[in-house]
C-alpha cells in the first residue's frame, strides 16, 4: 500500500489552521469491524515519532484537542486548528491494514 | 509507564552486520508486536519487521533477505540483525511496539511508543 502526503511542506501563520492530507492506494476500511487503520505521528528534530491520532480519528491520550483525524476508505486528513508554536514538526501518516506497514513521505509544517 | 531503550554498534563497514537491540522497561514483553523501523533522507520511514513473544515474525519483503528478528523474553528484549551492509543502510533505526495480542486473537494497532532511535552509518 502506497501513502502520498500532500503538501510535502506546509507554512501557517499562528492560530490559524493547518490542514495535511494523505491518500492510501487501496482502502485503509476493514470490513471486518469497519475501522479505518490509519495513524498519524508526528516528529520534532532529533525525536523519535509520537503517535497523535489512530483509527484515522481517535486522537490519543494528552494530545491537544485542536488536533483531529478525519476521513475514511483512501483519502484522510489530519487538522491543526489553531497552530502553536509547539506545533512545528514533520507528520506521518501511516497504515496498518496489512503488512508491510508503508508510511507517506511527510509533510514538513512551519511557522509563516 | 512502557518505555523502550535501544542500544548497538552505530558505525560498520560495508558487508558487515547490523545487530541493534531494543529493552522494554515498565511493561511486558508479552501479548504485543514489536517492530523495526528505520529512517533515512532518501526514503523516509521503513519498516523492517516485526516479532512477538512467541518468536512469530514477519519481515518487509524488501528487506526479508537479509533480516532477523529474535526475542529473548527472559530479558524483555529483542534485536535485529541486517547483514551485508551497505552505504543505502545508513539511517536511524527505531524500535517500536505495534500490535496487541489477547489469549486468543491479535489486533493490528499503529505504533503508539517508540525507542528513542539509534543512528547507524555505513562507511568504508
């Protein structure tokens, strides 16, 4: 399965919104419970990636809320609401539908 | 808290082997996966493969030549070996757990805690 990112980098004023799309090229919707095995991580220089968001939108355990995961079969979006500068970073999408696990190419986010 | 600690030789030279091992700490060994990933400039993040505790394994075909993956439960810990190195496996490789396992059944799931990653050149 091969995961696109798009924009490769991306420059967002603070608090504005910033958005990350990523396209799978089969569907990440398993028909067996119908969940979409999508991930998004995200990683700041010298650190190993942090898992934000799973199930395409379950957002994980102390990650601020102005991040979410939408989207559904190939075509997935991750949003920042209102961007921080903590916020800047690389972010992944992953799949783990199958095996091999494939990851996009990243989409680089700064500050405008 | 789970943690993972990775440690290993981080310069060889080429045809040489690759051993990195990864500790989890807080935590058991038992009823997940634990994967190999690593990350170069040239092709972002690859996953190398995966294991669990009952040494079943699963290696990305690009890879599977040249690739173990082994456990050792008594230590909580386990390692990978890529053999017959060469410059294209300089990366940071990263250690990472994935998939849950209950009695029964186990569950895909992303990679929701990582080693703090292990840098390794390949150079004459």
């Amino acid at each position: 399965i091969v995961m696109t990112q798009s924009p490769d980098s991306l420059a967002v004023s603070l608090g504005e919104r910033a958005t990350i799309n990523c396209k799978s090229s089969q569907s990440l919707l398993h028909s067996y419970d119908n969940k979409n095995y999508l991930a998004w991580h995200q990683q700041k220089p010298g650190q190993p990636p942090k898992l934000l968001v799973s199930w395409a939108s379950t957002r994980e355990s102390g990650v601020p809320d102005r991040f979410s995961g939408s989207g559904s079969g190939t075509d997935f979006t991750l949003t920042i609401s209102s961007l921080q500068a903590e916020d800047v970073a690389v972010y992944y999408c992953q799949h783990y539908y199958t095996t091999p696990i494939t990851f996009g190419q990243g989409t680089r986010l700064e500050i405008k | 808290q789970v943690q993972l600690r990775q440690w290993g030789a981080g310069l060889l030279k080429p045809s040489e082997t690759l051993s990195l091992t990864c500790g989890v700490y807080g935590g058991s060994i038992s009823g997940y996966y634990w994967s190999w990933i690593r990350q170069s400039p040239g092709k972002g993040l690859e996953w190398i493969g995966e294991i669990n505790h009952s040494e079943s394994t699963t290696y990305n075909p690009s890879l599977k030549s040249r690739v173990s993956i082994s456990v050792d439960t008594s230590k909580n810990q386990f390692s990978l070996k890529l053999n017959s190195l060469t410059a294209a496996d300089t990366a940071v490789y990263f250690c990472a757990r994935g998939n849950y396992c209950t009695f029964t059944t186990c569950y895909r799931a992303p990679f929701d805690i990582w080693g703090q990653g292990t840098m390794v050149a390949v150079s004459s």
